[in-house]
C-alpha cells in the first residue's frame, strides 16, 4: 500500500466518524447505531493516519510500527 491509499482509507474512516456523529446529533441515526459505526470506524482512523505518517513515497511496504 502507498501513501495515497492508506490516506484515503483514513479519509473514509473519518467521513464515517463524522457523519455517524453529526447524524446521530440531528436525529437521523439511532444512537446505539452511532456508537456503532464509531467503534469500528475510529481505531481503523487513528491505525491508518499512524500508518500515512510512516509510509514512504514510492511503492514499497509500509514499515511495521509495532504492537
């Protein structure tokens, strides 16, 4: 995975986090369902920004930031 890929993945993530929680606050989403979608969406945000913040320009693996 490159940069670009691993960014676009955390962009979605944080567009489900978002909109799960500015959903939720207007009505249009169950709580329990927020919570939900925010459970899952936001480690796999916060794992791949670590990941962006670690991969290098070119095509090569992403360095294994540890446990």
């Amino acid at each position: 995975m490159n940069r670009q890929k691993v960014l676009t993945i955390a962009g979605i993530a944080g567009a489900v986090c978002i909109g799960a929680s500015g959903a939720a606050a207007a009505g249009y989403l169950p709580l329990w369902l927020a919570e939900i979608l925010l459970v899952i969406a936001f480690p796999l945000f916060v794992l791949f920004i670590g990941l962006w913040w670690n991969a290098a320009e070119g095509d090569e693996d992403i360095p294994f930031i540890g446990y």
